[in-house]
C-alpha cells in the first residue's frame, strides 16, 4: 500500500493482493515507524456508506471504503475511486483511492503484486 499526502489530498494505491483482501477481510494497514511512535495508515471497508471517508486519530489515518464499491473491484476494469469530503465550511479533504499499476519506465521497487499497466503495448 502506497500512501501520498499532499495539502488537503491523500492517495493511496494498492497492489492485486491488498485489493484482493481489502474486498474479502474488509481490512489493510500499514504504519512507518518513527522509533518511539509511529504512522498508520488504513483502509476499511464500512456499510451504509456510499463515498469514501476519511479520520485521523491516534497517528493514524483511516479511510473508509463503501462495501457496495468493492464487491467487484478485484475483478473489473474500474481503476479506483474519489471523493471531495466537505471537513467544515468551505474546506474540502480529496480522497483518492486506486489500483497500482506496473509502471512503464524501469524501477527498482518489485512490481510483482502491481496490476498491468493499461497503457502498455505489446
């Protein structure tokens, strides 16, 4: 799981396996340790909902994920998901949520785990 935090926007890219288990356990985390504390993140899936969400408590950012957008999200086309989550007032958190594709150019991170590219041309 990949996670990018820019201004009021959070990304997070998972590979086929963590897609895989967030559609079936309903559950992916992953923290960075800081030596005495650390950061989380996590994904949950949550009924009754239909938009992502997001909350921060205790170090650790956790994004809700509708049940009825992961039924089939292991399986079809559809790379991701995003939402503008009004946080008070006029201010807005964008959520984006999305498949990690193998990428084009050559990186040194395995890729194994990673969905194919849809640009790619044989």
């Amino acid at each position: 799981m990949k996670i990018r935090i820019q201004g009021n926007s959070i990304r997070i890219r998972l590979s086929k396996s963590e897609v895989d288990r967030l559609s079936t356990d309903g559950y992916v985390e992953e923290k960075t340790s800081f030596g005495k504390s650390a950061f989380g993140y996590c994904l949950q899936k949550k009924t009754g909902i239909t938009e992502l969400a997001a909350a921060y408590d205790d170090d650790k950012i956790t994004m809700y994920v509708p049940e009825t957008l992961l039924t089939e999200w292991p399986q079809n086309n559809i790379v991701g998901f995003d939402t503008n989550m009004l946080i008070g007032g006029n201010e807005t958190l964008y959520l984006l949520l999305e498949k990690d594709f193998k990428c084009l150019d050559n990186v040194m991170e395995d890729q194994s785990d990673n969905f194919e590219n849809p640009n790619k041309t044989c």
